[in-house]
C-alpha cells in the first residue's frame, strides 16, 4: 500500500480508533463469575475447609478477593482444620456485571478509574484499531509499471529513459557522509585568532621554543624571585638542561640593579637578586618571555620603529588540575610599542580585537600584574547569562622592564592577553578541557565540529 | 589573588551605611576589588564537610573578597573600610606616627650574632592602650594569617609574633640556639617541651607541618626571650604559651623575624598601621629598639612617609585623559596618596604612606589616579600605529599543509607536549640517554617527566582512547616536540614535526606511503634519490607495535 501511496496511485487516510476488551480470563470471568463470586458460590451452609477451598481452579485468587470484600471469613480454630464460612447471605458479582457491560459494546457506562482497575487485573484491555480509508489518487490506474531507482548510461543512450517513472528521491534520510578528514577544533579557532591578528597589521613572533630561562620568563619582566609564581608548585623547572647560559651581559646587570635598588625612577624591590635564580631553565609559564625577548631585541635596533607583534602558543603550569585546567594550555599575546601610547589606547586597541570577535560591550576592572601598570581585566556582556564575564587580561609594561632593556623613554607597550582553549569550549559546547586537548579526545567531537566563525 | 572573609554587617557598620550585593559589587569594581562570593560559615562547613557538621555554625553573612596581590593595606576589614571611606571621600586617610614612650626607655630587642646563620633579621614595636573586642581581636589574628600566607611567603621570609607586653619584660634577645637548648610551654600545651620534641610534636599538625622545613635541619633554632628567661617565640614554628594575647591584653609587643630585611619592615609597618586603630591614641605606634650584634641601633616601625613629585601631564599623556592639576591631586588624595599642587607649573607632590609599600615608581601613581578617575571613564582611542603584518614562516607553511592533510582524509589530533620518559624511550625501543629529550625536575606524576622528542607516543595514545570509533582512524599532528641543543642559550630548541597514523584491522603501510607522496608533491620535492626524497628501511630496531620502520630521507625542507 505504502509504495503506492507514494506514488499516487492512491491516496490514503490513516485513522485509528480505540476500544476496550475483554482479555481471555475476563471472557471466562463474563461467562462464569469472578473468582470471588465462584469462590462464595462453593461455599456450603457449613462452610467448607479451606483447604479444600484452595484446590479449586479459581480459589487462590477468588479467597483472598472474597476475604477483602468482607464476603466470607475464616476461622482459624476449627476442628479439622482452619474453615471457611459465608458472612453474608448473597453477594453481587460487580466483576462479572462491568466486564458483561464491555462484552456488550457498553463500556461507555463504566468510569475511567473502573475500566483502568480491571485493565491492572488483566481483564481488560484497551485496543487500538488503525485503519486506513483507501481512495483513489490522482495517478490512478489500474495498472502498475515499475519506477526505477536509478538512471543508467544505457537509458541515455537508448532514450528508454523517455517512458521510465522515477522513483521519487527520499529526503528525509541523511545523504552518503563524505569520506573526509577534519582538522582539529583548538586549532580552527587559533586559525581565526591568527587571521584576526594578521588584519590588524599584527606581525607573528618566534615562540617556538617552549624552554625559557627564568632571566627572560621572570626578571627581566620585573617579577621577582621570590614572587610565588616562581615557585615549584607553579612552574616545572628543568633537571636537564638546568641552567641557562649566555645572557647579555650588561643587561643583566641592568636588570639585577632594578630589582635589588632600584633606579629609572624606581624604589626598586631591595631584595639580593642571584643570578642563579635567574639562569634556572623552566618550561615557559608565559608568551610574554618570548615578547620580552623582541622588545629587547627593538631596544638594540640603531633607530626605534613601532611593532605590532602577536604570538598564540603553549605555555606550561605546574598547577593542580580539574576539568578546566591542564598543566599545558595555549595563550594568545598581543604587544604594541610606540611612542606615546596610552591606557586609553589599549582601550581602543582592545575594542577593535574584540569587535573582531563579535564582543562589542567591554568593561574594564583595575586589576594587578608584576610586570603591568596599570594593568586592566577586560570583562565582556553575556547576554545568555546577563553578566559580565571575564575575558582577557592587559596591561602597560612597566618602565622597570622597559627602561633597562634600553627602549627610548617616549616609548609605551602596550599588551594582552586571553586563553585559547576558553573560548573554544564556549564556541563548541566543551565542558572538560580533557576532551578538547590531549590523546583523550573527543573524536566524534572532532569530525562534526562547525567551521569557526568567531563574530557569531 | 588573596581572599579577605568579612562579616558583611560588620562592614556596613564601620562603613556607615547599608548596600545591596549589586551596589557593593559595583563599588568593589570600580575600586579594583572582586566580591568574590557571599556566603556564611555554616554553608561553608556544610560544603566542606556535609550538612551535619555544618550545624551550630554562625549564618552571619560573610563576604568573600578578592584583593590585588601587592595590596597588603587591603588584607583586612580595618584595611578596607579605610580604603573604601577614604575613596568615597568619607574621610581622610589617617596620620600614624611613631611615637616615644610616655615615660623611661623604650622596649629593646637584642640580636645576637648567632642568629646569622638561620633567620638574621628581626624588627619590633609596641601598640600602647589597645583594646580589643573578639572581632578586633579575630581580624588581629586573621590578618597575621593573611601576611604569612602572602608577602612572609609562608613564614619563609618573615614571621610574626605578638605578645602581651604586661606578661613579659625587656630587654628582650633574639638569638639561636641548638634545638636541644630550647625549651618552653608552646601556645595551646599544657607542658614544656624542647625545641627537638616540638619538631616531632607538629609533624602531625595540620597547620604548623608546612614550616617546620624553614628550621629543621639547622644547627641552630631562632629563639626570642625576655630579661628572666621566658620564651616568647620560637620563630617561624611557634609562640610561647606565657606571653599570649587575650581579650584584656592592653599593651601588645610586635616581633617580626626575617630573611629579608624590606619584607620585615614592610610587615611590621602593615601590623601596626592597621591595628593602632584601637589604641587609645588612635594610630600611634611606640617605637622600639632593635640593637644589631655590631652594637648599631635602629628604631621601629619605619612608618615612612615617601614624597614624590610629578607633573600632571605626565599623568594625562600617559592615561590619555585632560584634567586639571588640581583634580588630578584630588583624584589621587582619593587612593590615599595624599596629593598637593606645589605650584612649581603642573607639578604636584605625592606623599605616599606607609601603608602604600606596592607604590614603587611613578607609573604607580599614574594608575591610582586612572582609578579614581574610573576606568571606563577614559575614552578609547585607536592607536595610529602604522605595520606591515608578518607571518613566522614555519606557522605559514604549517597552515597551508594542515588543510591539504585534512583535504586528504587525515584527522587533526592535538596531543600534550609533556609525557613520560617510557612513552619516547621504551614504548619505542629506545634508550632515553639517547632521545636528547629534556627532564623535568619537579614532575607531580610520570605524565609530565620529560618533553616530547617525537609526535608518533602522543598520535598512538589518542588512537587507544579512540579505538571503539569506526575504523579506519587516520591521524595526524604538525607540532614542536623538544631536543637538546647546547648551542642554545636555554640549552634546548623546538624543531616542528609531522607525524601521521593509520589504523585499521590491516596496517594499510601503502596509505601513509601515499600520504607521504602527497605531502611531497605540495612541497614541490620529486620521488628521486639525491635530488628529492626516498624511503629506506630503518637498521635493526623494530618497533613496538611490529609493522616496518622506515626513514624518509629527503633535502631541506626550509622553504
């Protein structure tokens, strides 16, 4: 019927009606009383033992159906045994009337309540009935010719094309998937922050080299050794190579004098800076080692130009770890030198970034780095969750950093920075960080991730 | 960032009015605080440690915030509400002073050259007519807490101890001594002990364990006393049980020991700034003398007072706003750093207070006034620098090629960069000496002992997490993997890798094969010994999964 249905050879009403029977045992029951009724009707004026009461067919459930229904009583006591004895003089077998009601075609007369207590003892039962009214569609005929599924090169050829019928294309299924590879989610998002960066005039800077020394991750960004961060519960330090060597001299006696006196108008933070500290090789816990390296390496160029520089690339936290946090994660940086910059234009800056990422409503809150002043948290609105969130940290260098590498004093640098792996569990609906990063992937994840448009 | 728990209508109380949770969070921004959570005792011991527990404890509501790293003046509810009111313009930012005693000699401590060897520094004071209540008395306490878990580095750095000055008497000596030396009744015990039984006695204590380290291998043990001998501390582990502070203590000495001199000072001046609050003449603090083992003298707290100058363009071309000076040194007056117009042009004098230790440079200033002023007050602008974008070529050909491997059929996989030693030695039928990997010091599991020299342990692991996925799994990864390299000033370099897998119920070695072609093609080699690449069979080793090795030489791929 379907095939032709489908063809309109017919057409075709599908209705369904529902109506109550009776069960096999509710037949027996219409016929022959219920259980109960059997079980009173067995009973002599003297009553009859009980356990002669339960060898008959209908006495195990008819006895205890009896007993609630106050028609029979037992006493215990008996001679010759525990015995059944009739309470009452005649009973109604309501049972047997309401499943005669339905036999009938009346079960209409019975509540809803009645007919679904019957249905729990199994004598009842509820049917569906569909049919369908069948007529004639608008290709009938009274013959059927055979569609094909398929055109072939033989039908073209020959033309017997002309006279087929086509079986008509079935849409509701999914289509054959394209036997393709995927690229990774992380990294379709890093391809839009790289992009984005390129279309501000951002050149990309060399991170790739994941040790540092502590002299470039640490001190020459002004944070000192016994900050926290530098601490063995923070960072992984190296066994070998330990240490670092091959510093520039002179600016590292720049940098020792900043920390341990002071100076470039500066109180300095007077404690005995080591050079040991310093030539400890870790695994990089920011991008910024690598912008320090650069601004540096500007600060040595005969005439100073502005530079825009970008990195997004892993860095390493020797922190305890949960469903958000690994010990390796990926930071996006974004540095701009030039003369006289100001917080105002890091706002703007920042603006035009995150416009770029369809954020358009930002924040900012005072917030502290050891190496930044002043330094900004940058809070977005969410409209889903009618907050501001955070989404990224900035900053002004601070002349201690900046000065001793040798950078004209009219110089601002301005940067931030954000986390890649957070916006990507929010563009793709990733709770654990586990499923995103490392072996433990989520694949399927992976095949049917979206495009990454970063503005929507 | 540090946390400061305050009961929010003791709060309310010193700040002389009521605030809903939004306004309060909105005047923590503006002021660079986070109002981290509201929450109270009994919902954070039914947190920690069940509902049960949890009964009996206080409902006060507590308000959990959060407060920048180098704000040491922001670390208790005394702190902030001076913070807060002097900002609101409230009231003024308060004068301490350093005052002698009202008769006879100040108190003195003594330090003996011994304690060179193990913790050289201490300084002292005296907070003269206090008066506590259990609140005042609990912030006194919470607040030591919050100093040694932040600027003393854990007590490494410095340690505070405060005494009830009636139960003691000066001169008192610091000095160091053998652990079998020193014995006293610790705070909370009922019986003397010896220095050496008390490292024992708190190995199992929760809370003193984690400084033991500080001491214990020492030849001698920092040991404070007074002039008939009583123990008032034993720096960083533990105060005497004698010299106590209670609710009726009404004279307080303060001593702060140290291994660094500055953190000390800095310490002792935060101590007594915010607590000589309750003395009876508010914000004075009687000096003490500490006497160095060479005889010099020096008297404390420092309570510094620092000026400095600057011009109010250097704080409107740095903020990128226009004000006027006499706004500017009102705004900053705000953050207390009490600001004047000298007159001298745009110039205006800041005095920065004792409690300002995180003021080091001029740009410090700079911020507090781009605070006062508001953040989201400054307008933006677009900075007119001129660049000309260039890509590493390394990421560029990266890009390029990962698309073309995707438009092959190959999966993408992204894998950790740390691992362990066996992944890239034994699970490869190597030795690690000869991996020229680089070891991780302080690893907290075997999964982060060494860099990865190779992508191929990363790409095989994600293949046995995925292994109930429809077969066939094609992989690939363009990423660093890590070498040793002396020529570096690090002593390592990265060096960018491809790496790809095929996995099937047959080895399929003809699909990499191919895919090595391919790659080839994109990057213009030919399949020709000498000038292009081959595939030789690989000596001797085998790997561990069976199947072929196999190197594919091939000339430079430096494009």
């Amino acid at each position: 019927m379907t095939s032709c249905w489908s063809v309109q050879l017919i057409s075709a009403e599908l209705r369904s009606s529902k109506h109550w029977e009776l069960s096999g045992e509710g037949t027996e029951i219409a016929e022959q009383g219920s259980h109960e009724a059997r079980v009173f009707g067995s009973i002599p004026p003297q009553g009859l033992t009980q356990s002669d009461l339960m060898k008959l067919s209908f006495g195990k459930i008819g006895f205890s159906k009896a007993m609630s229904s106050k028609w029979i009583r037992v006493d215990k006591a008996h001679e010759g045994g525990p015995r059944v004895f009739r309470t009452v003089e005649s009973i109604e077998d309501q049972v047997r009337e309401k499943l005669l009601l339905v036999q009938r075609g009346n079960s209409s007369q019975l509540e809803e309540k009645e007919k679904n207590e019957l249905k729990k003892r199994k004598l009842l039962s509820e049917v569906t009935v569909k049919s369908y009214w069948i007529t004639k569609g608008s290709s009938f005929s009274t013959t059927i010719t055979k569609q094909e599924t398929e055109l072939t090169p033989e039908m073209i050829a020959s033309g017997s094309w002309k006279e087929k019928k086509f079986k008509p294309y079935n849409f509701q299924a999914m289509g054959v998937a394209p036997d393709c590879g995927h690229m990774h989610p992380l990294m379709k998002v890093r391809t839009q922050f790289r992009q984005i960066f390129l279309e501000m005039g951002f050149t990309e800077m060399p991170t790739n080299n994941f040790i540092e020394s502590s002299f470039w991750n640490f001190d020459s960004l002004f944070q000192p050794q016994q900050h926290p961060a530098r601490d063995q519960h923070d960072t992984f330090f190296l066994s070998d190579p330990a240490l670092a060597h091959d510093f520039p001299q002179d600016y590292l006696e720049r940098v020792k004098k900043v920390h341990s006196e002071g100076g470039y108008g500066s109180q300095g933070y007077k404690y005995a800076w080591k050079v040991e500290e310093a030539q400890k090789n870790i695994l990089r816990t920011h991008t910024t080692a690598v912008s320090a390296r650069m601004l540096y390496k500007l600060a040595q160029q005969e005439k100073f130009t502005p530079v825009k520089y970008f990195s997004i690339d892993r860095v390493f936290r020797n922190e305890t770890l949960d469903a958000t946090h690994l010990a390796e994660f990926h930071q996006i940086e974004g540095v701009v030198a030039d003369r006289g910059l100001t917080l105002g234009d890091l706002m703007g800056i920042l603006h035009a970034f995150f416009t770029k990422l369809g954020i358009t409503k930002l924040r900012f809150k005072p917030a502290y780095n050891p190496y930044t002043e002043p330094s900004m948290e940058v809070f977005s609105y969410h409209e889903g969750l009618k907050k501001w969130v955070e989404v990224g940290n900035s900053g002004v260098f601070r002349p201690e950093m900046l000065l001793p590498m040798g950078l004209p004093e009219d110089v601002s640098v301005i940067a931030w920075g954000l986390s890649l792996e957070r916006p990507t569990m929010i563009k793709y609906g990733i709770n654990n960080i586990r499923e995103l990063v490392g072996h433990k992937v989520n694949l399927q994840m992976v095949y049917d991730s979206p495009v990454c448009r970063l503005e929507s | 960032m540090p946390t400061v728990g305050v009961k929010r209508d003791l709060l309310f109380t010193a700040l002389g009015r009521t605030y809903t949770d939004e306004e309060f969070d909105e005047l923590c921004f503006e002021y660079g605080l986070e109002l981290d959570e509201i929450t109270s005792e009994k919902e954070i011991i039914s947190r920690e440690q069940g509902g049960s527990k949890a009964s009996g404890a206080s409902d006060v509501i507590l308000y959990k915030i959060d407060v920048p790293a180098n704000r040491y003046d922001l670390l208790c509810l005394e702190g902030l509400v001076r913070g807060l009111q002097v900002f609101m313009n409230k009231m003024e930012a308060p004068r301490y002073r350093r005052v002698r005693p009202v008769s006879g000699e100040p108190q003195r401590l003594v330090i003996t050259k011994e304690t060179a060897a193990v913790r050289p520094h201490a300084v002292a004071a005296v907070l003269r007519n206090i008066t506590f209540t259990q609140e005042r008395y609990d912030s006194f306490i919470e607040l030591q807490d919050k100093l040694h878990q932040n600027v003393c580095r854990k007590r490494s750095l410095v340690a505070i101890g405060t005494h009830d000055l009636d139960t003691i008497s000066g001169p008192f000596t610091y000095t160091a001594k053998p652990p079998g030396e020193i014995s006293f009744k610790p705070l909370n015990q009922t019986k003397e002990y010896t220095a050496t039984q008390l490292m024992s006695l708190y190995k199992t204590d929760s809370h003193l364990k984690h400084f033991l380290h500080i001491i214990e291998d020492k030849p001698v043990y920092p040991v404070i006393y007074d002039s008939n001998g009583v123990v008032l501390s034993m720096p960083p582990i533990i105060n005497g049980d004698h010299s106590k502070i209670s609710l009726e203590t009404k004279n307080v000495f303060i001593e702060c020991t140290a291994t660094d001199v500055t953190k000390a000072k800095i310490v002792l001046d935060m101590m007594v700034t915010m607590f000589s609050e309750y003395c009876a003449q508010p914000f004075t603090v009687e000096e003490a003398e500490v006497v160095y083992p060479d005889g010099k003298t020096c008297k404390y707290p420092e309570l510094a007072y620092r000026k400095e100058k600057l011009s109010s363009e250097f704080i409107n071309r740095k903020v990128g706003i226009n004000e006027s000076t006499e706004t500017l040194a009102r705004l900053l007056t705000k953050m207390c750093l009490r600001s004047e117009v000298t007159g001298a042009g745009d110039e205006i004098e800041v005095e920065i207070p004792p409690t300002r230790s995180d003021v080091i440079h001029a740009c410090d200033i700079m911020e507090d006034a781009a605070m006062a002023f508001g953040f989201n007050n400054i307008p933006y602008t677009t900075p007119l620098t001129y660049t000309v974008a260039h890509q590493l070529p390394v990421n560029k050909l990266t890009e390029l090629l990962r698309q073309e491997l995707a438009a092959a059929g190959f999966t993408e996989a992204l894998t950790f960069a740390l691992c362990s030693k066996e992944d890239i030695a034994d699970k490869l039928g190597k030795k690690i000496s000869e991996t020229r990997a680089v070891h991780i010091a302080n690893p907290k599991t075997a999964e982060f002992q060494v860099a990865r020299t190779t992508l191929l342990p990363g790409l095989l692991k994600t293949v046995a997490a995925n292994r109930k996925m429809p077969l066939p799994l094609k992989l690939f990864e363009i990423s660093d993997v890590v070498l040793k390299d002396e020529t570096k000033d690090v002593g390592a370099r990265n060096s960018r890798r491809f790496c790809a897998v095929y996995y099937n119920k047959s080895p399929g070695f003809e699909v990499i094969h191919g895919l090595l072609d391919r790659t080839m093609q994109l990057l213009e080699e030919k399949s020709a010994r000498g000038d292009g690449y081959h595939i030789q069979a690989a000596e001797g080793k085998k790997g561990g999964g069976g199947g072929w090795h196999f190197r594919a030489c091939r000339n430079s791929l430096n494009r």
